[in-house]
C-alpha cells in the first residue's frame, strides 16, 4: 500500500526515503533500524545496537519518537505512480 510520510528519523536524522519495510509493514529506518508506523508516524520500535541495551538511553528515544511522531501525508495512486494529496 503506498504511503507518505516525513523523510527525518527521529533519532539521528537519517534520511528515511533509504529505509525499507520489511514483512511487518512498518518503514524501517537504513541506519539503526528504528520502525515507524505509516499511518500514524509513530516510533514503534526504538533504534538497535550496542548501545540500544543501555535502557534508559533506550527509553528516552522511544518517549522521543513517540513524542514527535513523522508527518503522514495522503497518497493516490494514478496511471501507475503514486502523488501526494494537497
């Protein structure tokens, strides 16, 4: 299903145009794989690595993202490409 939303992830600022969406449907951001939720632009799961064990450092990006959810925009598909709603 096609989706707009804003390209910063919340947690250091990578670009999210780059990420992917694995099976679970959520945007997956390239650099430490923090998810959004597409159709609300919540952080559904905090960024992993080393030092993502640290809890609470973990615990403050997840308040953070949730806080500051991405933009969601409306989308329509026509003649096979996809366009954002004004």
């Amino acid at each position: 299903t096609p989706f707009g939303v804003g390209n910063t992830c919340r947690h250091q600022f990578a670009q999210l145009g780059r990420g992917r969406v694995p099976e679970q449907g959520c945007l997956e951001c390239p650099w430490h794989r923090a998810r959004y939720d597409v159709s609300t632009g919540a952080m559904t799961e905090g960024p992993k690595g080393r030092i993502f064990g640290f809890k609470p450092y973990s615990a403050m990006i997840r308040a953070f993202g949730r806080r500051l959810e991405l933009a969601t925009l409306r989308v329509h598909l026509r003649d096979g490409a996809i366009y954002l709603d004004e």
